[in-house]
C-alpha cells in the first residue's frame, strides 16, 4: 500500500472517506439496479444502468460529476440533466475529465 486514502472524496462510493482494503459492494441508490458499465478517473466514478441511467460520484471539481451542488458526493447519484435520456456508455479519466454518451435514434422520416 502507498499510503494513498483511497476513500478520500467519497471516491469510493460508499458514503463516507473510510479506505477500504477489500472489495466492498456499492449500495444506497444503485441497490437493486443492473450496472453494465463503469469508469473511474482520478477522484470520481460513474456507472451505467441497464435502464439507461448514469450515475456519478466522488470529487467535484468544476462540475465534473453533472450535479448542481458543487460538493463532493460521497454515494452514488443520479445526473438528473441526463435523465429522460438513454445513456449508453461512460468515459472518466484524471482528475477532471468525463463523459456520457447518449443513444438518438435515427429519424424515420
């Protein structure tokens, strides 16, 4: 172990800042959900329901997980901005770099 705290930020999603040493289940608002997809950057985190739901996590800097309170987020959270839409993938990278992609459907006229 470096002597990181990995569960500074709430980047573990499990709603506090506790280092975990061995795998621990996500709950709170993805219990009973399906996830299909993950990523991770540097200090947050965001997966994928098999509804089409993206839900972020972790260090809030300058708006990167999609949530209007601008603090940290200790557990999993909807991207409301996102909901109504069908989210199909995820990509986090370093510290301050995210994105969701959508599914359009291609116009029948």
């Amino acid at each position: 172990m470096d002597g990181a705290n990995w569960g500074e930020l709430g980047r573990l999603g499990l709603g506090d800042d506790i280092t975990r040493l061995v795998p621990t289940a996500v709950r709170g608002a993805l219990h009973g959900k399906s996830v299909v997809g993950a990523s991770a950057g540097q200090n947050h985190s965001a997966v994928v329901t098999q509804a089409g739901e993206l839900y972020t996590w972790g260090g809030e800097e300058f708006g990167i997980l999609g949530h209007s309170e601008g603090t940290h987020m200790h557990s999993p959270k909807v991207v409301e901005a996102l909901l109504g839409k069908r989210v199909v993938g995820v990509s986090a990278a370093g510290a301050w770099a995210a994105g969701a992609y959508t599914y359009l459907p291609l116009s029948s006229t």
